[in-house]
C-alpha cells in the first residue's frame, strides 16, 4: 500500500527521449513516415493521440485508403503508390481481403513494431511545442492520459502528419484555411462562399443481418425529420460504412476546434438515419437488422494547410506539371464538397480528373519558415483546390514515405531539409526513394551505382507477344473495348480477332492513342476501320495504315456493338490489360468528363478495367509479334508499367524460366531486391469493398537463387510481396547468379520488373 500526504501541486510523470525525427500523427502518411526514416537508419518516435494506427483508415473511421487508381474508375493506368504503402496493402490483401477494418489495425502496428528503430507512443496527444529560435523547434511535449506520463521529445528534425498541423500551429508555420479566390493562383474550379471554402467531416455506421427480428430505439438526440436532408431517399439497407461517405458536416465551422460540436451533429444524423430506415416501414428487409458499429469520432477531410517554399495548385495538376524535385505523385480527381455537406441541395461530391497522374514536389513538404519541420499527409503546400485531390490517403502515405527518406538523409549528412532542394541532393533524394520501392514519374533507378551494370545478363527465354490464346469466354460489346498494346516506333502490327455476332450488323473499330505517351487517356484518333459481319463467328483482320511515332501504349477500340461479342482469353499477362468506355459512378465516371468551358478541366472518354475475375484480355494473333518484354527491361530502372511494360516476362508455356547475372569476376553480395509485379492497376481498398483473391495471379510464389558452384543460395516458396529484400547473415562470393523462377499459373507467365545485387560497399 502507497500512502501519500497531500501536497500543493504533484506532476505527472515525465519520461524525456531524445531522437533523430520526431513524427506527429499515426495515420497512413506518418505511419509510412516512420517506417521510411527508421529504415534509413535514424532513430525515430511515432506520436499518436488515438489508440490505434491509420487514422481515418483504422477501425475507428473505417474510410478505405485510395490513392490515384480511384477504385480502378480513372484512366491511371497501373498507378497503385508502391514503397512502403504497398507492403501495407499487399498484406492487408493477404490477410484480410474482405477488408475488417481491424484487421488492418493489426498489420500497421506490426509493422511499426517490427522498426527497432521507432519508438511508438500510442494514446499521446502533444500539447506543446518548445522553440529554440524563431525558426527552430528544439522539443515537443505529449501527454498519454492511459499511463498519466507527460513526455518530452527533444530531436533533429520533426514532421507534421497530425491532421489539424498542431505542431506547425503552435511552431508559428505558416498556414492557410478555407479557399483561396479563383483569382490568386488562378484556379477556375475555386469554389464560391456560397458553395462553401472547407470540407465537412463524416461518419459512418455498419449493420448486420441477425437472422431474426431486432428493434431499434433511438436515443432522444437523433435526428427526428430525416427530411432535413435532402437526398434521404439515396438511404437503403444495403449501403453501409464509407458507401455513405456523404453523411458529411461541419464545412461552415471552425473544422479544427469545432469538431466536438461537429461529431455530436454527425451522431445526430446517422441515429436519425437508422431511425429512419428500422422504423418508417420503408425498409421491411431490415427487420432482422442491428447497427453493428457507429464511429466514435469523425473522420476529418480538411483544416489547415502549410505554405511551403511551392503551393500545388489546380494548372499543376490538369497540366501535369513536371517538377525537378518531384518526390511524389497523386491521381485522385480534384473532389471538393459542398460546405453544408448532408444537408445542402447540392451532390455530395463536384470531382473533375486530370487525363493521367500529376507530381507532386519536395518544396510541398517542407515548412518556408520553420527551418527543420517537415510537412506530410493533408496539411502539405497545396492550394484548396490542389487539396482537393492530395487529400486522399494514399497520396498521403507515398507523400509521408518521401518526407522520411528526406528526414534519414538529412540526419545522415548533417543537412537541413532546405538543403535538399539543390538539384544534385533533391536526385540523391529521388534514387533513395525509388530503390525504396516507390515509383516517382519520368524517373528511373540509376542502375549505374550498382553491379548490375557491370554484369551479362541471360534469360533462357523472352515473351514474343503474337497470339494472345482463343481460350476465354465470350466478351459483350455492351460497352466500348479495347485492347491496350505497347509498341515502340513502329508500324502497326496486323491483328486478327474472332468475332461472334447475333445477326448482320456493322463493327467500328478505331485506332487511338494519348496525346501524352505517358498517359492512358485515348485522345488521339489515328485511324478509324468499319467492318460488316455476318450472323455467327467471323474472323476478322486489322490492319492500319499507321506509323506509330513514339512508344507508348496504343488502344485498339471496338465499339459498342449490343449484337456482338469478342473472343477473349483467360492469360493474363504482366503490362497488358482491356480497357472499356465504362462508368464508374462513385467516382464520377459516366464514361465522359465534359466540364463547363470556366472550370479549367479537359473533356475526354474513360477507358478504365474491369477487375478480376472479369477483365478478360482480348484474344488475338499479333504479326509481328510484340518484342517489348525483353531482359534489357531488368535493368532499366522502372518497376511497373509506364510507357513500356518494364518487365521482363518469360514465354508462355516455360515453367520455370530463368534470368542468370554473370561477371568477370567473383564478387561479394550480402543483399538482394528483386521487384514482381502484384498488379499496380488493382487498388487494393483496404476497408468494406473485398478483393477476388488474396494474392495477385501475376506474382512469383517460388523461386531459388543459385550460385556459381550450383548451390542454393536462397529458396523462397509462398512469397506474395511486391518486393523480396533478401539478406545474407554471410557474404555471398560468385562470379554469377542464377534465379530460377516457378510459373505463377498455366495462365500467367513468370514476370520481374528488377533484380538488384548489392555489395557490401554499397550499402
């Protein structure tokens, strides 16, 4: 037993840690923050005020993270973040391809917990930010109301990933709120006062079927009139969690110190809502129905947001804008809301696309006037507008991941993070973050610093692509196909299609490319066939009379035709997909984007995928046959598809193809990478919406590495990752190695992006 006098005033306890980075905020972007920084070998804390990891993608919001490949219903082709980001996913896909939200809880926390680098304090809100000048943060302090200890983290560097920026608050940072006029970085699509300058926070609820009768009182704070919202009919027993992303509020308030209020008129509207649908008699099906969860605190979209030395805006990303120091990409469309959120009379949503993925650059990320705070996540150097697509998750996440390769570096070297704006530190940056598995545009690994570039490289076979099989089911013009094909400067290779059709009728069939090789956008006609088929199966040869002028990758169009379906295939084949001029509502597809002149956007068509097991390839002979899958693309430093396929894919029927690295003379290796392809097209939604399979079709399973004596080195068997990090307890001494790949599946040939021996030296 402890007795204790009384006393004038007692402290809590104080725990004091002193670290290379601090990061504030344990969603996504700090939580890939973290990871990056400690991999690169600084000592870092990770602060998170909730109990869990993941923010608005935890089980406590439950929103799925999305990124630019917006539920596969853009034309960003093969667009997933990579990195650390897609570790997280390909897991959660692995594990939890239903998507439970707590599931994921899980696997974020492992992965923090498998950093001995990162110290994690859960349950720690900081309260106060100390300066050791005006431009310089010396600590912060956090308070765990679990454990009743104040802590005190004195470091080098700090990044902002909170949400709300509560250290760039209280540091002086400079920062904005609410929307800009249209006129100051002249952005068309800025909204008006009377649509409203912020966005709404939300809340979602989930329901389950029990099998027998359940009542449902409501408390007496619930929305009693649902007609108070205007679009109550879009309500039903089938549209739960973030399917109701449009229960959303509080965009005419202070969105950081009003969010108590704002979530207690949430709660409000979503009792009011389950009031409505268990008790009117409208929805006799939910008799057997319970509300299974209610989030306890809002997920919030917007509040403040820091000026760095650049602010994105709404020309860099419609034009996208190439930058020097690009660290980052989105692709998310520009999506702003009507400030009174569930209850305006407005759509839920006023989403407008780019034609293709924009960069985002490094001078967003650090704060203009305070010298060592990093910005990542929501708060990042964007206008409104621009914010409206940077938002979401998963550009956060592969936002965060650059700012903690940029945090490592700097604690490495001594630099402070404005010195990485040079153009000789911001490459050494780049190439740190693309061998860290992300995926920057119009960048590549300079394979250069590496022994790959000193060694012959053989493959005991190459994919010539002419034929892609007659073997798969029949595919309905209901909409608009096409067969996306990469070519180099070349003409076009004569295709020939089967064919079947209802009766006599007319099939048009065009020719298209983008305007921008690296862009899936089919703007441009190049030529335009029209052919009369018969009643049943016909056979039918293309052939245009077309010079194609640069690589890139061309769409073969079949239009909609409801009398006529084509012949598709069941391979599936690394960096070839169909595409089709098909909607995907929910993120403001109708098929065809056609703004109002004013608003600064372009109209063109959406071609996107269909997701497995749909989403057949085109069956077809190809003369001559596609010879881009080459061994060169091993080594050409890009690990997906863009422009090319960028990989090299063995031939349809080996089954177990091998690539084989030789030099001179015998070299030392105690690290190995090798990249495979895990899909980059699937978005892999980590909440609510499931996945067809837990481990993508065109991904390496098992594989052996051998050495020059003819041993095995190295054997893996169940692997699902897009990147296999391969350390030896021992140096590794050969002159060659050889990687003997599994095939997938007898649909799916063996395909690698990159193989990366490192030496003891460079690493």
């Amino acid at each position: 037993m402890i007795l204790a006098q009384g006393e004038d005033k007692r402290d809590n306890k104080l725990v004091t840690i002193d670290t290379g980075l601090a990061v504030i905020g344990g969603g996504l972007a700090g939580v890939c923050c973290a990871i990056s920084c400690a991999r690169g070998g600084a000592k870092v804390v990770l602060i998170q005020d909730r109990p869990v990891l993941g923010g608005n993608a935890s089980s406590e919001v439950r929103l799925w993270a999305l990124g630019a490949t917006s539920h596969m219903g853009n034309n960003n082709r093969w667009a997933r973040e990579g990195g650390v980001i897609d570790e997280i996913l390909v897991e959660n896909l692995f594990r939890n391809r239903e998507g439970n939200a707590l599931i994921l809880d899980t696997i974020l926390l492992e992965k923090v917990w498998q950093e001995e680098n990162i110290t994690l304090l859960l349950n720690t809100a900081v309260f106060d930010t100390i300066k050791s000048s005006p431009s310089v943060i010396s600590d912060v302090k956090g308070f765990c109301s679990q454990n009743s200890t104040e802590y005190l983290v004195t470091t080098t560097f700090f990044c902002d990933a909170s949400g709300d920026g509560i250290v760039g608050f209280q540091s002086g940072a400079a920062f904005r709120m609410g929307a800009e006029s249209a006129g100051e970085f002249d952005e068309p699509f800025a909204p008006s006062k009377e649509y409203g300058e912020l966005l709404g926070h939300s809340m979602y609820f989930m329901t389950k079927d029990l099998g027998h009768p359940v009542k449902f009182v409501a408390p007496d704070y619930a929305l009693k009139d649902i007609s108070k919202i205007p679009r109550y009919h879009k309500f039903n027993v089938e549209e739960h969690g973030c399917w109701l992303w449009w229960i959303e509020y509080g965009g005419r308030l202070d969105t950081v110190h009003d969010t108590e209020k704002i979530k207690w008129e949430l709660w409000k509207v979503v009792y009011g809502v389950w009031d409505y649908i268990k008790n009117s008699g409208k929805f006799p099906e939910a008799e057997h129905m319970t509300l299974e969860w209610v989030s306890q605190i809002p997920g919030k979209r917007e509040s403040r947001r820091f000026e760095g030395y650049y602010i994105l805006r709404q020309s860099d990303i419609v034009n996208q804008c190439q930058f020097y120091d690009t660290v980052s990409y989105g692709g998310w469309a520009i999506d702003l809301h009507p400030a009174d959120g569930v209850f305006s009379e407005k759509p839920g949503c006023n989403q407008w696309h780019s034609k293709g993925v924009y960069e985002i650059p490094y001078r967003c990320m650090i704060s203009e006037n305070i010298d060592n705070l990093f910005l990542a996540g929501r708060i990042i150097s964007a206008s409104h507008v621009a914010f409206g697509s940077t938002r979401v998750m998963l550009t956060c996440a592969h936002g965060g991941q650059a700012v903690g390769t940029a945090a490592a570096l700097c604690l490495k070297n001594n630099w402070m993070p404005v010195d990485l704006m040079s153009k000789k530190k911001i490459e050494l940056l780049q190439q740190s973050i693309i061998r860290a598995g992300q995926f920057i545009p119009h960048k590549a690994f300079d394979v250069q610093n590496t022994v790959l570039s000193e060694c012959q490289i053989n493959v005991s076979s190459e994919l010539n692509l002419s034929d892609i099989p007659f073997d798969g089911p029949w595919i309905p013009l209901e909409y608009s196909t096409a067969q996306l094909i990469p070519l180099e400067e070349r003409r076009f290779p004569k295709i020939t299609v089967l064919v079947k059709s209802e009766t006599s009728t007319t099939l048009t069939v065009t020719l298209r490319g983008s305007s921008k090789p690296t862009n899936f956008t089919p703007d441009r006609i190049l030529d335009h066939r029209e052919f009369s088929i018969g009643k049943g199966e016909t056979e039918i040869s293309l052939e245009f009379d077309k010079n194609i002028d640069r690589p890139g990758y061309q769409f073969l169009c079949f239009h909609k035709n409801e009398h006529v379906k084509l012949k598709g295939s069941r391979k599936r084949i690394t960096g070839i997909v169909s595409v089709f001029n098909k909607q995907n509502i929910p993120v403001s597809n109708y098929g065809r984007q056609d703004p109002e002149p004013n608003l600064g956007f372009e109209s063109f068509e959406f071609w996107v995928p269909i997701r497995r097991p749909e989403g057949h390839n085109i069956a077809m002979k190809i003369s001559p046959g596609l010879d881009c899958f080459g061994k060169t693309n091993l080594s050409n430093g890009v690990h997906r598809p863009f422009v090319r396929p960028n990989a090299w894919v063995s031939e349809l029927e080996e089954e177990h193809p091998q690539v084989k690295l030789k030099w001179n003379q015998e070299r030392k290796f105690n690290f190995i990478i090798i990249h495979f392809d895990t899909d980059w097209d699937h978005p892999m939604e980590t909440t609510l919406l499931g996945h067809p399979e837990n481990v993508v079709p065109f991904v390496v399973r098992a594989y052996s590495i051998i050495d020059d004596n003819q041993r095995i080195i190295y054997n893996a068997s169940d692997n699902y990752q897009t990147i296999n990090r391969i350390k030896f307890e021992r140096p590794i001494s050969t002159s060659s190695l050889t990687f003997q790949f599994h095939r997938p599946s007898k649909d799916v040939p063996v395909a690698v992006f990159a193989i990366y021996p490192f030496t003891i030296e460079a690493l």
